[in-house]
C-alpha cells in the first residue's frame, strides 16, 4: 500500500503542473511583470495580491487575488479536479493557487463580505489544511 493512497475512496490529490513564470519570480522577477507576461500565473496575482494588502490597497488586493484564484480553478480543471478534493501544499505547483484562495479570504473580511471570507476559508482548509494553517501564521 502507497502512503499517499486515500483510504477514505475520496478523490485524488490534484497536482498542478509547473507554473508559467514560477521561476521567473524565484529569481527575482517582479510579480507585475511576470503577471503581464504569464497572466494564467496564480503565484504572480497571489503575490500582487499580498503586496496590495501589506500597502492599505485592500480592494486591489482582492482583485489581484480573484484573477489569481480563478486562474487557479481553471488550471485545477484541466488538471482533472472535479470540483473537491486536495490540492496539496506540499505540491510546489499548487501554492500559486492556495496563496490567491487564501488572499481572496484575507481581503474578503477585509471589506466586510463575511460570505465569502466563510466560503475561501472553508476551501481552502478542505484543499490542504497544511497550507491554511501555513499562511495564516
């Protein structure tokens, strides 16, 4: 038996493939032209998003972290994900779209949308409990 077989008959964790621009940013790139050059990078909105709301730009953090969230989910399904299941923190490739989830939740209770934070927030620990708690460190 594999330790990462799911013995609860739930759905495979989904891996992402590489992010365009992942290395980009490892090196130093700035996320702004990195978004502009591989707009489908969640990592790339996540980290415009986080820098928005570290300046007081609540409401361009939420943006950046919506475009990057979506593109994320668009990524997820391509990669099979039917909608539930891991999405695993410990997957590098996955951490551009749970850092846009978890930016989506933190500017969403921001400007007052309780909903939203409550559904972000329940996403994101349902994907990968690891990385909720990481990024709410």
């Amino acid at each position: 038996m594999s330790i990462h077989q799911n013995l609860l008959g739930g759905p495979a964790p989904t891996h992402l493939p590489d992010e365009p621009g992942r290395e980009a940013i490892a090196v130093g790139t700035p996320a702004v032209e990195v978004a502009a050059a591989h707009p489908t990078s969640s990592l790339a909105w996540a980290i415009l998003a986080d820098d928005a709301f570290a300046a007081g730009s609540t409401v361009e953090s939420y943006a950046y972290a919506r475009t990057g969230y979506h593109r994320g989910l668009d990524a997820l399904r391509r990669a099979g994900w039917k909608g539930h299941g891991p999405v695993p923190w410990e997957h590098e490739p996955n951490r551009g779209f749970l850092r846009a989830l978890h930016a989506l939740a933190r500017a969403a209770e921001a400007i007052g949308e309780k909903e939203e934070y409550e559904r972000c927030s329940t996403f994101l620990r349902d994907s990968s409990p690891t990385a909720a708690d990481t990024l709410s460190a």
